[in-house]
C-alpha cells in the first residue's frame, strides 16, 4: 500500500486545515524543510494549493517547483487547476499528477487534458455523501455518481472525506464502489490501525498529513505497516 505524506500550501507556507474550512487553519512551517524530512523515507508526496482550491488558480507553483528540484520527490499536485495552461504550468515544472477537482466535471474539458497528459487524477471530495467542489463550498452530485461519470476518462481518484479532513478521528469506514482503478484515500489517518482498515476496503493509497505533524504517528510506523498491506 502507497503512503503518501502531504504537504497543504496557504501564502508559501505548510498549514492544515480542519474540515476543510479557510478560516480555521494552522501554520506548521517552512514547505521545503518538510519535504526535505519526508525524501528521507518516500519517493512520492501530496500537495495540496489550498490558495489555488479556494480561488481557483494554482498560487503556489514556486514553492512547489522548488521542492521537486531541491529534493528530487515526485509530487501529486491539486488546488485550483480549472485551466488547461495551469495544468500544463504543473507538468512544465516537474509535476507527476495533476488532481483536479470542480473542473472534472466539465467533461469536455477532461477529455482534453486526459489526451494530452499523463497521470491526471479527479479528487472526489466528500462532504455528506456528495461531491463538494470549488474550494469545498458547494456541493454537487453524489459521490458513487460521479465515480461512474469519470471513470471512463481517468483510473486514477483521490477520495476525500472532506468532514474528516484535519479532525485525527480516523477513517471514514465506506464501502467499496470503485473498481480496479489507483484508489486513494484521504481524510481523518492517524494510526496504523487506519491503514489495515484501508487495505481491507481496497484503497490503493493512503494521504497523512495532519496526524504527521502532530506526532501521533510516524511516518516510519506508517512505512513498515505499508509494507506488509495489499495495494488495492
């Protein structure tokens, strides 16, 4: 099973969000140093352009380019790609996966950039059972739906549940609707134990971020657990 730690961009610094809500966020410090201390164990992060998700356009491809020269990491980027010239800006600058989110949805749109580029992802962000979009403000159809929708455009999704995101309450428990697609979950990880859960599902991937950076886990506990767990 893949770990991929992640890193939450606002105005060039590394923050966590709780429940995805702007107003009430938390600074932990200089992106960089931390993508330096994860290269240490994983060849691959999560990064996510909370400016970008919430104004629709990447703002923090600087910070973002610096760290896949400096530490040589492969990166997964979403936040904001709702243009095909930001998307091509992301894979200009060393970018693996671009996620998109809102503008998945505009299916012309996806059938362009899933011809052109490689590794495009959708975010399927949950909030109540439905798909929440532009910056996690609105809410759209339901989340199995638009898996349906998409999935003969991508085999590559980002599942978040949005009203665990940042809370350390563990893993929203769903049952497996996706088939043999790159599943990956975000959304409430803080234990190992929440990795075993995942791998039972059939997630192929899991995101950490705030339980790293409040110590609750390590992302050396989560490697070795990784490890031992099926992928998918």
């Amino acid at each position: 099973m893949e770990v991929y730690p992640a890193i939450d961009l606002m105005n060039g610094k590394a923050v966590r969000l709780y429940k995805g809500r702007r107003e009430d966020v938390k600074v932990y410090g200089e992106p960089l140093e931390i993508a330096e201390r994860f290269a240490g164990l994983v060849d691959k992060i999560h990064i996510v352009d909370l400016d970008g998700a919430f104004e629709g356009f990447p703002r923090n491809l600087d910070v973002v380019r610096r760290i896949i020269e400096e530490t040589g990491l492969r990166v997964q980027l979403g936040g904001g790609f709702r243009t095909y010239e930001a998307i091509a800006r992301a894979y200009e600058i060393g970018v693996e996966n671009v996620i998109i989110g809102t503008k998945a949805f505009d299916l012309d749109f996806l059938e362009r950039v899933t011809a052109d580029f490689d590794g495009i992802t959708v975010s399927l962000d949950s909030k109540g059972g439905r798909v929440a979009v532009k910056g996690w403000v609105e809410s759209g159809m339901e989340v199995r739906e638009a898996y349906e929708l998409l999935r003969d455009y991508v085999n590559r999704f980002v599942y978040t549940s949005v009203e665990r995101d940042g809370t350390l309450t563990g893993i929203e428990e769903i049952e497996r609707f996706w088939e043999s697609e790159e599943f990956i979950y975000a959304g409430g990880v803080s234990s190992v134990d929440d990795l075993g859960k995942l791998a039972e599902i059939g997630f192929s991937g899991a995101i950490v971020g705030k339980a790293l950076y409040e110590g609750l886990v390590t992302l050396e506990e989560l490697m070795e657990v990784a490890e031992c767990l099926p992928r998918g």
